[in-house]
C-alpha cells in the first residue's frame, strides 16, 4: 500500500513535468508556425488545429493584452478568465496552467533578440516587423493525454495496491479467527477428552466405595444403637457421620460421571422452583414470580437437581439466618432462574473458574455442583453464569430456550 502510494505521487510529479515539457514543445511549434507564415489568419488558424488534432491540441488564439482574442479557433473552458492576458507573458518564458482536464499555455510573440537588428525566435525578422507582434500572445488549449496516463496508470496500481491491501487484510483476520476457533475447538476436545476419563474414573471409584462404604454406615448405625455408654456411642455416631458424609460425597461424583440423556417433558417452573427450596430450606429461601409461567420442556429431576446445589451453594455463602432469593421470569422465548445470595460474593476472575470440576473455595467440599449444574443446563440448550450484585451478594442465572419433546 504505501509503495503503491509513493508510486502515485511519484507518478504525480512526472506527470506534471512531462505535461509542462509538451506546453513548452507545442507552443513552440506553434510559434515557429506562425513566423514561417508571417501572419495568423483564421484559415491558419481552422487548418493548423485540424493538422494538430491528433497532438490533443483543441485552441489556438492570438490574445491582445487587455483585450481578449482577435483570433481563435477550438473550444477554450469557460472557465478561463480573459483578464488573465492582461498581465500574462511579461518574458519570454511559456506560462502553463491546468484547467481541469485541460492544459493551458500562453507566450508572447514579441521576438527576443529585436533590439539587435535580428529576431531571436524561429523565423527572420526586419527590425521593423517586431512592432505587429508587440502585446500579442499567442494561447493554446491541448489535453495531457500522456501525463494523464502516467497518472491513470499510477491511480490504478495504487487502487489494485489498496484493494489487495484490504482483501490480505481480510484474509489475514478471516484465517486469524479461524486459528483462534480451532486452538478454541482443540482446547475444548482436550478438557471433553480429560472430563471424560476423569468421569470414567470417577464412575468406577463412586462404585467401588458405595459398596463397602454402606456397609461401614450400617454396622456404625447397629453400634450407635447398642453401645450404651456415653463416650463409645460418642465415636460411633462420628463414624456415622462421616459415613454419611462420604456417602453425599460418592453421589456428587456418581451424578457428575453420570451420562443419558435427558428425559424431556412439560413442567411448571414455579413448582419446580418450590420444591427445591422445600428439600433445602424452606424458612430461608425466598421463591418468588414475576408472572404466571407457563409450562416448560425440561427434565424436571435434573433441573431440580441443578436448582437443590445452586440453593444449597446460596445458603453456605450466606451468613446464617440470611435469606436467600429465587426469582422466576420470562424473557421473551426464555426461562430464567436467579439466585441471589448474602454472602461476600466471587472473587474478581473467578466467574468462569467456579464451574470447572473440583474448583472450590470452601474448605469441605467436592467442587462438583456447579461442574454439574452447568453440564445439566448445557444439555437443555441453555447457560449458567454468575456474577457480583450492585447490592452486594453473587447472583447465578440459569437461562434456558423453549424447546419441544422432539428435541
């Protein structure tokens, strides 16, 4: 692009010397014309502009200063002032100037060498004969057919220069966001590729805990009931709890490599919403509807299940005895569900981390909730995404689309 430009000013320029060096070569052909005739008659004039045509010539005029014309022939602009002869030409030098598409050029024919006896121009002259040229000038209007190709030929190559300028440029940007998908694509396949083996692992450990961690559960519970004194009955209710304690954690990761698909079917949202909150806590959870829902396609159970952790998630961050607030819209031709907590809110860059697997900020926990809610909602089309309230608190928004039982 910018050799492109620097060629068309370049172009410019030589375009404007050429176009003053073929002034200067016409107008002295014209002047060695008018000499060898002695006189510029119109007949001259009408034949010496035919004769020329093919040069770009397209006026010829003899000018009186402060006068105009006397004699002409062709088509001079408009736009060309005759005053401009009145004080054209005081030396000997051609005087050029572009009117538009057209090239101008004037001289005096009062010859230069008159007061030494003989004239200095194309023809001889008698001392004499130099006063029937004195104030006339001669004027011709050409067109620069060469200097406007010069320059044309340098327009060009700068516009083919600017537009392939503009199609590398949109290549380059093209191929760029591919690059950028396809790092994106491949980053996505190899965190897929990790989650499934790790959902596979995890599988295989939930099942192979379940088992014997039931039966530790059960035998605790069978000793809790017989043990009569304070301080073994004491330790037998921990082992219980902790049992029940790895026996939520093995079901957050029997639900997390859990894979099928969903099983759609109309649901009302408000009920939906109401139950989860009665299976967390009712007294501190606050459900609230902007207007009357229609039902929704979805897989309750599971929606629910994503509702129960994000409630749950709400009532640990907040202080205790705080309510926690979840409201109920339509937008349009979506869903939506926010939760709005009391507690200190996420940490600033955390936004998206906190629904990666085995990210968390407490220290008891598996991490797996929101892992789990965003893999849910992903399968009903929709997204979940979590940010600082104005007023303090996180606030985590589920938004799904409308769908059918088809699909």
């Amino acid at each position: 692009m910018v050799t492109g430009l620097l060629g068309y000013l370049g172009a410019r320029q030589s375009s404007d010397t050429v176009m003053r060096a073929r002034a200067a070569d016409l107008i002295f052909s014209a002047r060695r014309a008018l000499f060898l005739a002695g006189d510029l008659s119109s007949e001259f004039m009408e034949d010496y502009l035919q004769d020329m045509n093919e040069q770009g010539i397209r006026f010829i005029g003899l000018a009186v200063r402060g006068e105009g014309f006397v004699q002409a022939a062709g088509a001079l602009p408009e736009s060309v002032p005759v005053t401009r002869w009145a004080t054209c030409c005081q030396d000997a030098k051609p005087q050029v100037f572009r009117d538009g598409d057209v090239v101008v050029v004037a001289q005096s024919l009062e010859p230069r060498g008159r007061r030494g006896g003989r004239g200095g121009g194309p023809g001889r002259f008698h001392p004499g004969r130099w006063q029937r040229w004195q104030g006339r000038l001669l004027v011709l209007a050409f067109e620069p057919v060469v200097a406007r190709g010069i320059t044309g030929r340098a327009l060009l190559a700068l516009v083919t220069g600017l537009g392939a300028f503009a199609v590398l440029m949109a290549a380059a940007v093209f191929f760029w966001r591919l690059s950028a998908r396809a790092d994106r694509y491949a980053a996505q396949l190899n965190q897929d590729r990790q989650l499934k083996m790790l959902g596979e692992m995890s599988a295989v450990l939930g099942h192979e805990i379940r088992n014997p961690l039931a039966s530790l559960k059960g035998h605790a519970q069978l000793l809790v009931e017989k043990l009569a004194g304070q301080s073994a009955r004491s330790g037998a209710e921990r082992v219980v709890t902790e049992a029940l304690r790895l026996e939520e954690i093995t079901g957050h990761v029997l639900d997390f490599a859990r894979s099928g698909s969903l099983d759609l079917a109309p649901a009302d949202p408000a009920a939906l919403a109401r139950s989860a909150a009665e299976a967390v806590d009712p007294d501190r959870i606050r459900v609230s509807a902007a207007q009357e829902l229609p039902a929704w396609v979805l897989d309750g159970p599971r929606m629910e299940q994503v509702l129960v952790n994000l409630l749950r998630n709400a009532l640990q961050a907040s202080p205790a005895q705080a309510s926690v607030e979840l409201d109920l819209l339509a937008k349009g031709s979506q869903l939506v569900f926010s939760i709005r907590d009391r507690g200190e809110g996420i940490a600033p860059g955390q936004e998206k981390r906190i629904f990666e697997p085995f990210f968390t900020g407490r220290v008891r926990g598996t991490g797996l909730g929101l892992a789990l809610a965003k893999r849910i909602v992903e399968e009903h089309g929709g997204s979940i995404d979590a940010r600082n309230h104005d007023d303090g608190g996180a606030v985590f928004q589920v938004t799904l689309p409308v769908r059918t039982l088809e699909g």
